[in-house]
C-alpha cells in the first residue's frame, strides 16, 4: 500500500519507524488518516519540524536588490519594483511614502551620480531600509531652496518622511539609503 506523507500540505518521506494508524496507542501521538486519506503528522511534531527548519514560521527578515538602467526610466521601473516587493511580503507600513523616497533616491543617483544605480531593499525586526548605490563618491547635500524652483527638495522630504537617513561609503562610490517603521 501507498500512501502520502504531508508535511502543511507538502509531500515528505515516509517515516520508517514508530508509524501508528488511527486507533493506535492513544497515549501516544502517531501519524493518522486525515480526511482524504493521507497520512498526516501529529501537531507537536509539526510544532518541532517548524521550529527547527523554519518552514511555516513567521518571516520577519526579506531582501531584495535590482540593478537599473542608467536613465531616466529607472525612476518609475524602481517604483513598481518596489510596490511589487511591498505588495508581495505584505509590508504593513506606508508604502506611498516608501515609493516617493525610492523615487527621490533613483532620480538624484541619475542626475548627479554615474554608473548603473543599485537598489536593495530589506526589512528586518519592523525596519524597512531601502538603500541606492551608485558609483560616485561625491556625498549629496541638501539644498534650500528659495521661493518657486522646481528641485532642491528631495533629501529635505527623505529628512521629513523618513525614521532616519544617511550616507555611507562604499568600494566603489557611495549608498544612500533611508528607514522606515512598519505599521
């Protein structure tokens, strides 16, 4: 007789040594039938194998990187990566405001950097960090500007949006990245 081992819902090796059946010992868990008749693991081994490897706990740590263009279409492609990434791990915090900075951080690495803009994007502990390499070495610096011109603004909106922000050196030019707080 065949039958199918399921660990939640994915096939496994049978288990080759103290398989009871249904009305086995009841003073012992054993592997039973579950309603389409396949084999199913007691609870508290599931509890250990989840533990042990992982598989079906919470996941609170994600990364993801792109490598952009060197133009301006870069902008809105790392928009909708990043929607695309914050839609997929479910991110709980604002996601307009992370586009919007994202935004900032591409447009000023094309404008005043060279080189393929990289941009990584990780959550850890509630903290999402977005980073933008590029291969300058010249730190940003924020402007002021005065009265109606159209940019100088974007490092004061990451200062303002942002939980915090910053420059870091890197082997070849430089990361900008900023933070914020999942809800």
């Amino acid at each position: 007789m065949s039958a199918t081992y399921l660990f939640d819902g994915v096939p496994m090796a049978a288990p080759h040594c103290g398989v009871r059946r249904a009305g086995g010992d009841p003073g012992r868990p054993g592997i039973r039938l579950n309603q389409s008749r396949a084999l199913r693991w007691p609870d508290s081994i599931i509890r250990r194998l989840r533990e042990f490897t992982g598989i079906g706990g919470p996941v609170t740590d994600h990364r993801a990187s792109w490598v952009l263009p060197d133009d301006l279409s870069s902008v809105p492609a790392g928009r909708r990566l990043i929607h695309a990434q914050l839609s997929e791990w479910e991110f709980p915090g604002e996601t307009d405001v992370v586009e919007l900075l994202v935004d900032e951080l591409v447009t000023n690495a094309l404008r005043h950097a060279r080189g393929q803009p990289v941009l990584t994007l990780s959550i850890r502990a509630g903290v999402l960090r977005c980073v933008v390499e590029d291969e300058t070495s010249e730190l940003p610096h924020a402007e002021s500007p005065t009265g109606c011109e159209e940019s100088g603004r974007g490092l004061q909106m990451v200062e303002l949006l942002s939980r915090r922000w910053g420059v870091e050196p890197t082997r070849t030019g430089k990361a900008v990245w900023f933070e914020v707080l999942s809800d």
